[in-house]
C-alpha cells in the first residue's frame, strides 16, 4: 500500500526510481513468486509507465526491469527485439549478453554472434564484461563442434554435413553372368545408378524447372565485409507481450460440475 500511494502521489524527478524499489521488494518479500507477489503484474505497469520516456533508454535500472518482464513472457526474443528497434538498452552489454544467451539456448549460434558483433560495434559499456561473455560463448560452440565431430563415424575425412557417396570395391573378384556368354558384372555407383532411373525423365523435368527458377544469394562466411546484424525497423507497441500463464488461476468451466 505504502509504494501504491508513493507510485500514485509521486512529485519527484526520478519516478524510476520508485518503480526499482517497488520491483526490488516484491521480489524479496515473495522470493518464491506466484499469484501473491504478482511481479510480473507489476514490471508491466513500471514499462507501461515509463513507456516513451527516453532520458530512461541508456538508464541501466530502466533496461533491468525490461529485461525482468522479459523473462515473464512467453517470447522474450521479440521483446529483445523490441528494445533493439527502439534504441533502448543498445548502448549497455547486458541488452547483448541477454539476448545472445537466450539463442544460444535455443540453438541459434549464427544469431547470437551476430548480436555479440552488433554489441561489440557500437561498444556497449562495460566493454570489458561484453568481450569476456563473447570469448567464452566462442568456447562454448567449439567445444559442442569438436563433440559433434568426435560422435559422427566420418568426422575426420567428411565433417558434419557431408555424406560418403559409394565407391566400387578394388581388388574384388569378378564373378560372370550368363550360361552361353559370359559378361563382366556392372556396378553403378554415383551418378550412373541415377542415369539406370527408370524415372530419370520426371527427374529431367524437375530438374529444368528448378533451372527456371530465380537463384537465391548464398552465405558465405569466407567474405570480406564481415558479419551484419540484419536491419530491425521500428515497431509500434500497440501492447505489451503476453506474459506466462500466471499460478493459481482457473479457467472457467461449468457451475454445476460435480467436483
């Protein structure tokens, strides 16, 4: 009640500053969470509050509590994006090391570089604590390659993605066919047992329309110009992202159940 009214009759300079400690005590006086403490009921009424207020947007307390209802949402990711778009946070590495983190979890290496890079262009601060977290992200995917590599059967000769394509045995014994005249065997292997198709002029067909087709730019990691975090337009916030299903809460069901 006490920060209720402080919130509600609040004449200061800093009303951001109300909003932390408000944050900072639900968090101590439920530490378990749930539908009691409400936190992230109340993260969302502090960026609703301070929404547009841009003297906040390099504040590190402001992208704190956006990073905590961040974590009360269903999609975080958009909500990392979101921020991005809007230039909050992007001057501090914990915007980066957040949001790279949370696509390491989900696999994405290739993206959460490219937001490493990004944070490391524009030197967020503290650059030092950026670097660190980027050298051992870099760690952490060699290691999970060289695993990778151990565990598949070819990794030394054909790495991760490339598949043996089968060869004719030297030195076999060639065993004739036929009774009155004898033929070598024939073994295709490759491209020839393609050619042996019966279906090679469906193949042919498919073959020339994909020929038609526009071709597509491809990667390539060997290039000079290094990597670019793709280009994130502004987004309007009509609404805020929907946040986790919260405890305790029924959905309505008949009223003459009987249980």
């Amino acid at each position: 009640r006490e920060f209720e009214a402080e919130i509600r009759f609040y004449s200061g300079d800093d009303p951001l500053d109300v909003w932390e400690r408000y944050v900072k005590w639900t968090e101590q006086a439920f530490p378990g969470g749930g539908k009691d403490g409400n936190l992230a009921a109340v993260l969302e009424r502090a960026v609703r509050a301070l929404h547009g207020q841009q003297r906040y947007y390099k504040d590190p307390r402001y992208l704190n509590l956006w990073l905590k209802f961040g974590d009360c949402c269903n999609e975080p990711l958009d909500l990392y994006s979101y921020l991005h778009s809007q230039e909050i946070g992007t001057t501090l590495a914990l915007l980066y090391i957040t949001w790279a983190e949370a696509l390491e979890a989900r696999g994405s290496f290739r993206k959460a570089d490219l937001i490493f890079q990004d944070g490391l262009q524009r030197k967020a601060e503290p650059l030092d604590k950026l670097q660190a977290h980027h050298k051992q992200f870099q760690a952490r995917v060699s290691r999970q390659t060289l695993l990778a590599l151990e565990e598949s059967p070819d990794g030394d000769n054909q790495g991760l993605l490339e598949i043996a394509e089968p060869q004719r045995s030297s030195l076999a014994d060639l065993k004739g066919r036929g009774k009155k005249k004898v033929r070598a065997p024939i073994s295709r292997v490759g491209d020839a047992v393609k050619a042996m198709n019966p279906n090679r002029s469906c193949q042919l067909q498919a073959s020339q329309q994909l020929q038609n087709t526009p071709s597509f730019a491809v990667f390539d990691e060997n290039s000079v110009s290094g990597p670019e975090i793709p280009t994130l337009t502004a987004q309007s916030w009509p609404a805020p992202p929907v946040p986790r299903a919260k405890e305790n809460e029924l959905s309505a069901g008949p009223w003459n159940s009987g249980r």
